[in-house]
C-alpha cells in the first residue's frame, strides 16, 4: 500500500519511556516510525499509553528516555508550539473550532491570512468536498472534523494526528473522512491515527502500532480485525457473548447519532418512572462532583436514601473494573475512561425500575464495553427496564434488545437485534428510507 | 491539589507584600523594621491588641457568611451593604420603636435578619430570573449606603452636636465588653465550628458544596436549586448584619457616614485567604485586622499612606482570586520539575 512510503521515514521515535511523578509508567519503550504519505493506525485500550505517547510526540509531555527523529535528524520536541514549527498538528478528539464562524474564518483566525491561501490551494488541486462556507454550527460532525484537519495543514503541518477522529461519527461521514484522508495522503500528508475501532482501522489505515501495557505488541500491516484485538488484549477471544437474547421488551436501543432528539427520548423517559430512575446523561460531566471523593460521588446521587456508601462504592469499583487508588480519591483523579465506567456502574446498580443510559460506552475499549454490556444485561434480568443510546451500530447489534433507529426527530418501527438487516440500519440512520 | 492550594496562597500572599514592602522601601523605610513596629501595635500594645480584636471579630464574622456562600459557588459582594443596614436595623429598633425588653438581644437579632433578607432578595432575582448576583448584590451596597447617610444627614441626625452622627445609644443596649474585648470575637469563635459543621457534616451543606462545585450535576440528582441559593444568600447576610448590629450596639453606640469604610469587601479578601474553610476563618480575620490597623498605625507614625494598605489588599484579592490559575500553574510547574 505505501508504495511511496519506503522512501525514508517521516517520523521516528525509538525507544520511548514515560514515567509519570506519580511513579506511572505510561510508555515503556515505545517506537513508531511513520513513512511520508501513511496512515498509521494507533490502537490499544484505554490505559495503553497511546494519548502519553502522542502528547510526546506533540511535546505535551517530555519523555524520561527515548529520541525522536525527524526526517533522519533527531530533534527534542519541548511544546506543542515547537511540535508545529517542526510540521506536526495534532486534532484533539472534541471540536475545537468556534462554532459561529465558518470554517475559512476559522483557518484565518487561528494561522492568518497564508494559512487560508495554503487551504485553498490544497482543496482546489486534491479537488476536495469541503464546506469551508457555512458557520461550523450548521454542520455535520464529520464535516467539521474535515475543516480540522484542513485547519491542521493550514498551518504548514506534514503530520497530523488525529486522536480518536470518528469516535461520534456515522458510518457515512466515517467513509467520507477515509476518502479525505486517502485523498491527501496521495499528497504525501501523513497521518497517526488514534482508535478504538479496529474496523475502522482497517479500512482506513496502511499500517498500525498495536500498544499494550505501554509497550508495542506489533506494528506492521493491517490485516483482519479478529487477529488486532487478541492483541489488543492479549489472547482474549474475540466478544463471544455477543448477547443473543434478541427481543426482550426490557432492553430498549435507541441508534443514532447525538443531537438527533435523544435528550427529547430520555426526558420522556425519566418523567415516567416510579422508583428511582439511573441516568448517564450524554454528557458525563454532567454528572460527576470534581474536588469530591468517589464516596461522596455516590453520596450525592442518593442523599435522601438509605445506603452504605462506602459498602456501594467498593462493589462499583470491583465490579466495573474502576482503578483507583482508593474510595476516597477526589473522582477527577480518574482517567476518562474510569470515571465512565464509574458513572455507569453507579446508575445501573443505583436503578429500581428503570435505567436512561446515554452513549455510555463512548471512548472505552472494547473489553470495557462488553463488560458493561454483561452488567447492563443484569440489570435487566432482575427485572429493571434499559434505555440504551448508541451511535454504533456494532454496539447495538452486540449488545442486543429491541433496536430502533433515531433520525432528525423520528424513531423506527423496533427490531429485534438478532434479526436486525445492518445495511438498513445504516441508511436509516444516514437519512435514507424513511416514509 | 491540597499542598497546590496552600503554595498558591502562599504565593499570593508573598507577592501582595513584596508589593507593600516596595511601596515602604520607596517612601525611604525600612520593610523588616515596618512589619516589626506593625506587629507591636497591632498585637502587644493594649489598645491596639483590643481595636486589632475588635476589627477581627467583624471581619471574621462577615468571613465566616461568605465562606458559606462562596463554596456554593455564589459570589456576594454585597457584605458591605448588608452589614450596613443591619446597623440600620438595630438602630431603627433602638432609635424608632425603642424597644427595652431583652436589651441588644433584639436589635441584635433584627440587624441579622434584616441583612438576610437584604441578601436573600438577590438570590431571588437569581433564581426567578437569573440574575447575576455579583451585580445586583454590588449595587444594593449603594442603596444601603445612601440610606445610612439619609438618617445620618437627616432624620436621625443628633440635634444637639449637629454632626452628621446618631445619639449615642443608651447603656442598656450595648453590648457587654467580656475581659475588655468585645463580645463579637466570642461570637465569631463560637460562630466558625458551628458553620464548620453545617458546612461539612450535614446535608444541606454537602448539597451547597456540591452545588458550587458543579451546577449540574446538582440539577442532575435533583436538588432544589432555588432553596440552595436564596438560603446560601440568606446565611451570609444575615452573619454580615449581625456583625453591623454587633459594631453598632458594642463597639460604635451610634451610626455615623463611614459607619462601614469597607470591612464587607476586606471580608472577601479574608474568606478567600481562609480558603472558604470555617475553621481558617478566625486566624485569617485576626491575623489580617492585624496587618489593617497595624498599617494604619504605620500612617500616623511612619508617614507610610494609607493608600499602600488599600494597594496591598487590592493586589492580595486579585492574586486569591487568581489561585486557582497558580494552583494549575504550579502543578504544571512540579510536572515538570
């Protein structure tokens, strides 16, 4: 695939080591190289060492051991000001362009006036489909993650690195993104991309770093997805229990991509229940105290009801796999991906007669997801009603129940997921076949 | 993040009084000799030590409302409004309605829980309208001042001295002086574990830390916002009317223009430096109304202005205001280190 690649690397950091003050040891002895013109996939689950790894190389963290080489000299990168003199941008994973500015106002804002010259000429010699016109606020995700990468070139950038790009996308604006990138790799951009869906990585990428523990378990092509996530998680089969349990009225799925009328969805259904009702809001912060201890974080969920707290919080943090040092450790202390399953184990095991669960497995693994799915299907065997919000269609064909899909404000006829036809769910949720 | 605070209030405080030592340095005295001669008049001369305490008890009494208020994340900047018209208050009780029963028990009280309802009014606008209550609580501080100079220049005006001052009230309302000191600095200790404890070991005080360490997530496990706001209002007025009373029935036995001169916004400085904690509230006071009057001390007999106090604590709000930008910074710092 990297036909052009072989020439001499882009990029090369060998032997990277992160260790943290606090005694963590996030990168041990990582190396990547990056070819001009390549798509390099970076996947792992959550704690792996991919984000200490790639703020390394944006210069966010100064590494304890370990060079980095660009274009066969080796450079020590102290910033991120000093990564983008030395043509590497990276995209965070939320939008950070203004929303009521257009994408060109945006380029200009950020880099000036040769920046929005530089965009320009890129578009119109790849031939790109990108709407550099209209405020960011009008647009589809997926285009605005496009403006971000142009925004990333416009600086000049040769790498960009995209961290966790597709993580709220559809699969169509996904497809669209790939087609963006292929296109300017063609131009000899390069690119590391950051995922946790291996598919995706797959399709997309030339090659892929797979880390594990802080180390590199491989490097090298991309082949077939089962053969990536034994090791990712070293061995491990590949989901067996897919839960096949298809049409239980209890397990309710609700497909589509946020801002679709979700929150309408929810609200509906946290108005009519008698018990207490367990709610992951779509936004997680929403529903964590930073500066308050996990103790007090389930304290304050349930402050009228008779509970052991601190009996409570210890079953959640066994049962959903959350690290912490302890039960009193302030909840921002947490890693993202611990204070998720935190949040969710809470409402779930919190929940009498009915649970509201919003994107809750957005940005886990996918070891993390399936055992939230296991606690989920618990929840539902003890008789208490799920409201499942996805926008993954593997998510929800995986994790089974009653699916239907959200779009612009409507909601499909339910299907059972085991007999659920993929190919029409994904249209419907792109817009297509409605009546 | 514990040690990051106290470095950043650490550090907030060093830069306020390098900023004060340069101020002395510049008028030609010595900053080491200043501190010492502010130190002595403050704390070892005996009139000092009892205006030092009595500074203290109010300011520690405001302090103590508003560490209340600020951990639910509200910020009243109308202490000095409603200190003022708690004196108001009392002195309608005493001047007006002249009510004897229970001596300064009951324009005590009154002053309170007219400085509560005084502040209760903008959590009201917050919740029925929202608005912001830095504004409307900072504007009702010239209301309650304009009303002061009204009885003062006016109605209440002593007609024997003819000076914009109130009569003097009579013996059987003041205060009673305990060992010299004021009765306030006993309130105030008394005060600061019983709001500790609110604070901290009872419900309503977690709803209030929760709600000002993060809005929704109070709104997400239902708690009522509308009581959390006007009652976190209500507490720091009325402690900041009580303490308006208490300077009126014990300490000043009558109103006069600058009846306040400023203790309600110097009690922001001194929450602040307490870390909005109950408990640091009583050394914060004291140890600040020792840097007050020993500063203006350092006026009459070093010629070192006034002025330079106010730089001082201007300089000192700023940078408490900014700790949580040095606490980042700081941790930043030992990240790197």
């Amino acid at each position: 695939m990297t036909s052009q690649g072989r020439s001499s690397p882009l990029l090369e950091a060998r032997n990277i080591w992160v260790v943290y003050s606090d005694g963590t040891v996030a990168n041990k002895g990582v190396s990547l190289t990056l070819y001009e013109g390549e798509i390099h996939g970076l996947v792992g689950e959550n704690g792996a060492g991919k984000t200490s790894f790639v703020h390394v190389l944006y210069g966010v963290v100064r590494p304890s051991a370990g060079e980095i080489s660009i274009r066969g000299v080796k450079t020590r990168i102290s910033s991120p000001q000093d990564a983008r003199r030395h043509g590497i941008f990276m995209v965070p994973q939320h939008n950070v362009l203004i929303p009521s500015l257009t994408g060109i106002e945006n380029i200009r804002l950020s880099n000036g006036k040769g920046a929005v010259e530089r965009v320009h000429r890129i578009v119109d010699e790849l031939g790109l489909e990108v709407d550099l016109e209209t405020p960011v606020e009008r647009l589809e995700r997926g285009m605005v993650k496009k403006i971000e990468v142009l925004r990333a070139l416009s600086t000049g950038a040769r790498i960009v690195i995209l961290d966790e790009p597709t993580s709220v996308m559809s699969p169509v604006e996904v497809e669209d993104l790939a087609r963006l990138l292929r296109a300017l790799r063609g131009a000899g951009f390069s690119f590391i991309f950051i995922s946790h869906r291996l598919d995706e990585v797959v399709e997309i990428c030339d090659r892929v770093t797979v880390l594990r523990d802080g180390q590199v378990a491989y490097t090298g092509g991309v082949d077939d997805v089962d053969r990536l996530y034994r090791l990712m998680f070293r061995g491990e089969e590949f989901l067996g229990d897919r839960h096949g349990g298809g049409g239980t009225d209890l397990l309710r799925v609700y497909l589509g991509i946020e801002g679709n009328g979700q929150e309408e969805l929810a609200n509906m259904y946290l108005s009519g229940s008698r018990g207490f009702t367990g709610y992951v809001p779509g936004n997680p912060y929403r529903a964590v105290v930073p500066g308050m201890s996990l103790v007090d974080n389930v304290r304050f969920r349930v402050l009228e009801r008779d509970v052991d707290y601190e009996e409570f919080t210890l079953r959640i943090v066994r049962s959903y796999e959350v690290v912490a040092k302890d039960i009193y450790t302030p909840i921002d202390r947490l890693s993202g991906g611990n204070m998720q399953r935190f949040i969710v184990g809470r409402e779930v095991e919190l929940s009498q007669d009915r649970c509201v669960l919003m994107y809750p497995t957005r940005g886990l693994d996918m070891r993390s997801m399936a055992l939230l799915h296991r606690r989920v299907w618990e929840a539902v065997e003890r008789g208490c009603e799920v409201i499942y919000f996805t926008e993954d269609i593997e998510e929800a064909l995986m994790l089974g129940g009653l699916v239907s899909v959200v779009y612009r404000g409507r909601v499909s006829e339910p299907v059972p997921a085991d007999k659920a036809d993929v190919d029409r769910l994904k249209m419907l949720m792109s817009g297509i076949g409605w009546s | 993040m514990q040690l990051y605070r106290g470095l950043a209030t650490l550090l907030a405080v060093s830069i306020a009084v390098a900023a004060y030592s340069g101020v002395i340095i510049l008028y030609g005295g010595d900053p080491v000799e200043a501190y010492l001669k502010m130190f002595r008049n403050a704390f070892l001369d005996p009139y000092g030590l009892r205006e030092t305490m009595r500074l203290a008890a109010a300011l520690g009494i405001i302090s103590l409302g508003l560490s209340i208020v600020f951990r639910a994340g509200l910020w009243n900047i109308g202490a000095e409004g409603q200190y003022v018209l708690g004196g108001l208050a009392a002195g309608y009780v005493v001047y007006i309605l002249s009510l004897h029963g229970g001596g300064p028990v009951v324009p005590l009280l009154m002053g309170a829980l007219i400085g509560g309802l005084y502040a209760a009014l903008p959590g009201v606008l917050r919740w029925r309208l929202g608005v912001n209550e830095v504004l409307t609580t900072l504007m009702l501080n010239y209301v309650a001042l304009y009303l002061l100079y009204y009885v003062v220049y006016g109605v209440w005006r002593d007609p024997q001295t003819g000076f914009p001052v109130t009569p003097e009230i009579p013996s059987l309302y003041r205060l009673p002086e305990i060992g010299g000191f004021v009765g306030g600095l006993a309130i105030m200790l008394l005060l600061a574990p019983v709001l500790y404890h609110l604070l901290f070991h009872t419900r309503y005080g977690f709803k209030l830390r929760v709600y000002g360490l993060n809005r929704e997530a109070a709104e997400y496990a239902g708690y009522d916002r509308r009581m959390i706001i006007v009652s976190g209002l209500f507490i720091s007025g009325f402690l900041a009317g009580l303490a308006g009373a208490g300077d009126f029935l014990g300490s000043y036995y009558r109103l006069m223009p600058r009846f306040s001169s400023g203790l309600g916004y110097t009690a922001i400085i001194v929450a602040l430096l307490a870390s909005n904690h109950p408990l640091l509230v009583p050394i914060a006071s004291i140890l600040f109304a020792g840097f007050l009057y020993g500063s203006y001390t350092l006026a009459i007999v070093a010629d070192i202005p006034t002025e330079a106090t106010y730089l001082m604590t201007g300089l000192l709000l700023a940078m408490l205001v900014s700790t949580q930008y040095l606490e980042r910074w700081i941790g930043w710092l030992a990240r790197r280190l």
